[in-house]
C-alpha cells in the first residue's frame, strides 16, 4: 500500500499586524523527509503516521512538512506555492491508496478563507472520490462543510493545551487504513454550537467533557469524536465552536450524537468561560500569597500563538512602575533588543529600550536600566508534544529585580526551560509572567503556587463579543444572550 502525508499549517489572527510570509514557513520547513527529521510541530504527526505504516509494510511518500509560528493573513503567492508543491508531490506519487493530511484549520491567506478546504478539494480532484483521505486538525479550527466534503475522516486534538498531538494521530492513522480496507464506511456530522470563547481542557468542566468524548468512541458504531473549538481571532464566515462526529455508515446517528454534544457545550458556556483578571488584581494576588512558590500570571492578549506580537509591555512597565521585585518574565520578541545585548555583553549595565515596536496593540517602548545576566546564541525550548521550539539568539536582562528573556524569534513561553535554558532560576521567584494564552499550562502549573489569566492590551483581547468580525453573523454567544431563541440575527 502506498500512503502519502504531508503537513501544511499556520493558525491566522486577521487582526494582527503581521503578515506570515515565506520565511515563517521556512523557520519550520522540509520537503519529502522532515518526518525523518528531529521532533518539531510541524512533522511529529508525520512522524507518528510514518512509524505506524513502515511497521505496517507500507510504503510512505512525503511532500511538504511546515508550520509557520502563528500571525497575520498569510501572503497568497506564499500559500499558493507551498500548497502547489504540495499538489505536484501527489500527481507524481499517484496511484496512492490514501492520504495523510496534518494541517491546523484556522489558515487564512489572501484570497482564501478556508486555505484547509481549498487544498482539501484539489486533493480531492488529484486522487478521485475512492481513495481515503485523513485530516488531523488543531482543536482551534474553523470546520468547515468545504473540510466536511472533501475528507473521508477528520480528527481534532481534544486538548488545550495541546499535550495530544501525536496521540490524535495515532488515532487516524488506523481510522484509514481500515477505510482503505473496507472494514469500516466514515460518515462525518457537525453541530454549530454558536459560540465563540477558549475553553482550557485542564479545569472542570471541559476536562470531563473530553473524557465523555472519549469514551464514546469506539462504541455502538461511532468512531471517532471531537469538538473545534474555534479560533476567535479569525474573521471568517464559519469562525466558532462546532462538534464533530464520525459514524460507521450511518449519518443519522453522527448528526444526532454531534447535536447533544453541541448541547452539552451550551448547558456548559457560563461554568467553562474563560475569564482573566486586571493587571493589577493578578499583581496583589501574587503579593498576598503565602505560597513559597511564584504564581504564573499569563499575559493572554499578547499571546505568540496566537498571532500576537509578543511585545506588548503592559504588564512590565506596571511591574517597574510599582517597584515589584523578584519577578520573572518572557518571552518578549525584540531582535533588535537581543542584538544589542550580544554586542555589549555579559555583566553590561545600560539604559535598553525594550518592547513596544510591532503596532498599536504593543504598547509604548520601557526604558530600563538593565544588566546583561544570560545570553545564547541559538536557545530553545520544550515545545508541544515532545518537539522542540527554537528561540533563536536570546538574552536575559534583569532591571531592578525585574527579569525579562528577550528573544530573536517570536515564540509563547511553552516550558521554564525558556527561562532556566539561560540561567534564570524561577523557584524563588514571586512571580513568572508568560506570554501564552495556554500552552504553558502542562509545564508550568506543576511549579506554581496559582495559575492567573491577566487581560492586558493586546493583540488578541478576550473580549469575545466585541470582535469585531465582518463575515459571520452575530448570531453567536456571548455576542447575543441566546443564539438560538427566534428573532436572533
């Protein structure tokens, strides 16, 4: 059997600054072996999928494997090259048996609102209507009835944040081959939940939400059984949560199951929403623990990925401005702050204009006095699902009792090792600030006396029924009490 994979993805804000162009594809780029290569999120579902099917006696052609760091509306010759490549790979491998798609679902280019169902379709018209095509999605996907059409079998990680990449493509991996074999017939069913939020898969009561879907999987016929969550800062007509069912062979049972589940989501939005604190209410909340150990405050609106970018300074100037020491904080993307820093060295002691650079939704520049404590020339660190997440040239200044790792490619804070890679302890810190929304949980909250989400300005505020969308209606929650009840716009 012949099984093609490939891998193209990037997750886009259409409100940000930043356009994602060629070189945030090529930060994170092969073509036909970067499953072969080191863990890194663009290839560890590729990996997986090529590990499965060579144990299998399978053969595996791969074309292109990339995933830009999330941003702005993707350039279209740049989408229309890497998907074309993509295209070319599979004439030439053609006849295959099936196909194997690791893509996000929340990719919007110039030209393109759905960028997963256009290539979807033109796969589709490659390798006709009897060959299987698989798709695995980030949970933060717009589903679409394009994505619906065109693919035989769609999984969605269940996690947020996204400790289950490689689980989830474990899982369709034996969906396809068992389509190919005839032993089993896909039907795929969505349910439009209307609404629009984050849901954090780590508390209650999202997590036993996950555990029910996973529960039903396998029984009375239902194969398999996600929910989209949806990525709010995408201005596309079918942004929103939406749950997903895949049937053996029977569709009505598919729509019947997504619709309960999309209810269940409903009974669920008041407890699940998520909510954030003020800058300075995360502040006094640090001060007044008596836990020895540092609280983690997310800086949620200037979230790298989510298209943010990451050098907003909300938070550190409040921190200067009230004089709070023992406090670490990262990862601020300022090339231009690191740059300087390696040229004046370790032990320098200078006024650094830090932060504040990209656009509005940056804040203004802060003017400290700081001393170079940490510098490398190529850090990084933990990043999803056991890959790695490459920071580039990076410097740890600290201002006061204030410390701050600035870096040279623009990345959340996934793991400590961001701060510890460069000698920064964070035990016996008060607090640690990370720019991420989520991804940080897994590896932070162990170290943690709290977990805090702070609503600074940014590029992603989570402000849900303020987004201000042009393409979808208004009909969702919380823009509106009841998106359901008549007379709903």
């Amino acid at each position: 059997m012949k099984i093609f994979i490939a891998g193209l993805a990037t997750e886009t804000n259409t409100f940000a600054p930043l356009p994602t162009g060629r070189a945030a594809f090529l930060a994170d780029y092969a073509r036909r072996d970067g499953s072969k290569n080191p863990p890194r999120l663009s290839n560890i579902g590729l990996k997986a999928w090529r590990e499965l099917a060579e144990a299998d006696g399978h053969e595996v052609v791969e074309s292109v494997s990339t995933f830009a760091q999330p941003g702005g509306i993707t350039l279209r010759a740049v989408y229309e090259e890497l998907r074309d490549a993509l295209l070319d790979d599979l004439r030439t491998a053609m006849p295959v048996d099936a196909v194997l798609l690791f893509m996000h679902g929340a990719m919007v280019a110039e030209g393109y609102d759905d960028c997963e169902g256009d290539t979807l379709e033109r796969v589709r018209a490659i390798v006709g209507p009897d060959v299987t095509i698989g798709l695995e999605l980030d949970l933060h996907c717009h589903l679409t009835e394009t994505m619906r059409r065109s693919a035989d079998i769609i999984v969605i990680y269940k996690e947020y944040p996204h400790t289950d990449i490689v689980d989830r493509a474990r899982d369709l991996y034996p969906l396809v081959m068992r389509t190919v074999a005839k032993n089993i017939r896909p039907v795929m069913a969505y349910a439009d939940c209307r609404m629009v939020n984050m849901w954090r898969t780590t508390r209650e009561p999202v997590a036993g939400f996950v555990r029910r879907m996973e529960a039903l999987e396998g029984r009375d016929g239902i194969l398999s059984v996600s929910f989209g969550h949806g990525f709010p800062w995408g201005d596309v007509p079918d942004v929103g949560a939406k749950m997903l069912v895949v049937a053996d062979g029977d569709a009505a049972k598919a729509q019947a199951l997504a619709n309960e589940l999309a209810g269940a989501v409903w009974a669920m939005r008041e407890a699940a929403a998520s909510r954030c604190d003020t800058i300075d209410a995360a502040i006094d909340a640090a001060l007044a623990s008596g836990d020895p150990r540092p609280m983690v405050l997310a800086d949620f609106a200037d979230n790298a990925g989510a298209g943010a970018p990451s050098d907003n300074t909300a938070i550190l100037a409040r921190l200067a401005e009230r004089g709070i020491k023992d406090v670490a904080l990262g990862l601020i993307w300022d090339p231009g702050a690191v740059g300087i820093c390696h040229e004046a060295g370790l032990g320098a002691s200078f006024v650094l204009r830090i932060g504040g650079k990209c656009g509005v939704t940056s804040g203004d520049p802060v003017d400290l006095r700081i001393t170079v404590r940490g510098l490398s020339e190529d850090h990084s660190q933990g990043g999803l699902s056991g890959g790695r997440a490459h920071l580039g040239p990076a410097a740890w200044v600290e201002a006061d009792g204030i410390h701050v790792v600035l870096t040279n490619i623009r990345q959340q804070a996934f793991a400590p090792d961001a701060f510890t890679g460069l000698g920064l302890t964070l035990d016996d810190k008060r607090i640690v600030v990370v720019k991420s929304m989520q991804h940080f949980y897994a590896a932070f909250a162990p170290i943690a006396s709290e977990v805090r989400y702070v609503a600074a300005r940014g590029a992603v505020p989570p402000d849900y029924g303020a987004i201000p969308y042009t393409k979808r209606s208004d009909r969702y929650w919380p823009k509106v009490a009841d998106p359901f009840a008549e007379g709903a716009r």
